[in-house]
C-alpha cells in the first residue's frame, strides 16, 4: 500500500519558489519540505500564524544576506 502524503496548503503560491534560480534545489526542498514535514518549513510556520515572511527566506529559517 502506498501512503499519501500531504502537502503544504502554501505550496503552489509560495514565492520562494518562483525566484529560485536552482530547478533541482527546488524539487529537493519542495519534496523534502513542502510535500513532507511540512509543519517544519519556518515559512509555513510564520506563515500560517499569521505572521509576515522575511523576503528570501529559506525553509530551514535561513535568511542570505
């Protein structure tokens, strides 16, 4: 039997994907977080409490100067 897993009720308008430059960096973060743990993604967090994203965060939180 194959699990379906859920995945984030974010993830098709999330703009850290669309400026990602990186396709295969994409999917791996997209699988690993987005279609995976994604009760763990720091976007996913922020974002369903209600709070605003910091531009170009990562999902592990993670902000690039």
């Amino acid at each position: 039997m194959v699990e379906k897993r859920e995945k984030c009720t974010f993830l098709e308008s999330c703009p850290f994907f669309k400026t990602l430059a990186m396709p295969t960096s994409a999917e791996a973060l997209k699988s690993l977080y987005c279609k995976g743990d994604y009760k763990g993604c720091t976007r996913y967090l922020l974002k369903s409490s209600g709070k605003s994203i910091p531009e170009g965060m990562w999902p592990d939180g993670t902000v690039p100067n």
